[in-house]
C-alpha cells in the first residue's frame, strides 16, 4: 500500500518560534494533500486542503496566516505552524491522494506529528 | 450538510465478548463512501473498512463485520470475540465525491477490552 511519512513525529517548542512540518507521500505522487488537527480525546479536524502548486483551501475557522501550507511538489507538503502558542498544541495529521486517477482517490494517512508549544 | 454522528463516546466490555459501535451518518450526495479507522494509543490511524454509497452488502473481516443499511443511514461496525488490543478510539467517517473527496470523521468512540 501507499506509504505517507511526517517529520518530525514529534516536536517541543517555544511560544512564539515557528514549526514546520513535512508530509510526504513515498512511493506515489500526491496531487492533494489534507491537513487534520486532533485535539486530546477529541475528533480528526479537517484543516486545509493543498492542491500541488497551488494555493491551500482552508476551512472555516482556520488562520491561514497562522498555518501556512506550501505543496510545491507531487511528494511533499508543508505545514508551518507560525508564531506557535500553547493552544496550537495538538497532534497533526497530514493525508495525501493521487487525484490523476478516474478511481477512487483513496486518502493515504501519515502517523502523525506531535507539537508541544510551551 | 455532512454529518458523521457516533453516539458513544466510550465502551468497555469484558473480552470475548461481541461489541457493536454505532455510526449515523447525514449527506444531501448520493454518491458518497463511508470508513472506519482505529486509532490505537501510538495515534496512527489504521483503515479498516471503506464502503461506496451503491454498495450495501455486509461486510466481514475475520473477526470485524459491518452493517451498512441506507434507509436508516447507519453503519455499524462489529468485533466479535473482542481482543484487548481491540482497545483503541474507533472513528466512523464520510466522505462526498463532489465535495473534494474531503473525509469528515465523526467523534469517535473509546473501546476499552478489559481482560
């Protein structure tokens, strides 16, 4: 099966630096990549969805100058979380389909990145 | 609008014992696919189970079954003879194909196997 990988898995900052956070898809090419935060015992929320080499749909709610998300190639997608504060701390899920299909595009999950903002 | 609804928040059952979880979905699309996924502590989501909206056949996996039915617009997932590494949150989703293919999870339900 395809294969999606972030780095890092997990990462303790400052409040007030800023975090990247890579999401790549290993062995097919991504044409969309979906950004999810989960809140402790709580739900996978759908942040933005990142179409390669253009902008990122952002959900309602969500700061797109707080979360920048660049997908500048077919394997790999970022997440730059800007100015971090304590409640930007969350575990991030990162997805990634191969849209150039006439199937289904199944949505491949990564393992997650912890963030820890201080 | 899309609605992904999971009642119970947190079960636990004895082992062995079979245990259902309950998924209500809401969708305006008729065409639309439904998952399952488990999330065990280390927080990867694992796929159980995808199903299309034109598809109602039940499912079986071993020991895993899921109900799909239209008309109530519910579809259940079932562990018989519950293990404890069953233990883990277990998230009912939807996806709609004219809305990006975008996955919306419900709220997931806690399963504790107790030994």
């Amino acid at each position: 099966g395809a294969v999606v990988s972030q780095h890092p898995s997990w990462v303790i900052c400052k409040s007030g630096t800023s975090v990247k956070i890579e999401c790549r898809s290993l062995d097919f090419q991504a044409t969309t990549m979906f950004w999810y935060r989960q809140f402790p015992k709580q739900s996978l929320m759908l942040m933005a969805t990142s179409n390669e080499g253009s902008k990122a749909t952002y959900e309602q709610g969500v700061e797109k100058d707080k979360f920048l998300i660049n997908h500048a190639s077919l394997t790999l997608s970022t997440l730059t979380v800007t100015s971090a504060h304590p409640e930007d701390s969350s575990f991030y899920i990162c997805s990634a389909r191969d849209g150039r299909t006439a199937a289904y595009n199944e949505q491949f999950f990564g393992p997650g990145t912890r963030l820890t903002v201080l | 609008a899309q609605k992904v609804t999971q009642a119970q928040t947190e079960i636990s059952v004895v082992e062995k014992e079979d245990v259902t979880l309950d998924c209500v979905y809401e969708t305006r699309d008729t065409t639309y696919y439904l998952f399952w996924y488990k999330q065990p502590p280390s927080g990867e989501l694992v796929f159980l189970i995808r199903r299309n909206s034109f598809d109602e056949q039940n499912e079986i996996s071993g020991r895993y079954s899921w109900n799909f039915q239209k008309s109530t617009s519910s579809f259940n997932f079932t562990i018989t003879a519950s293990q404890v590494v069953d233990s883990a949150v277990y998230f009912c989703a939807l996806s709609e194909v004219n809305r990006d293919d975008k996955i919306i999870f419900g709220k997931g339900t806690r399963l504790h196997i107790l030994p």
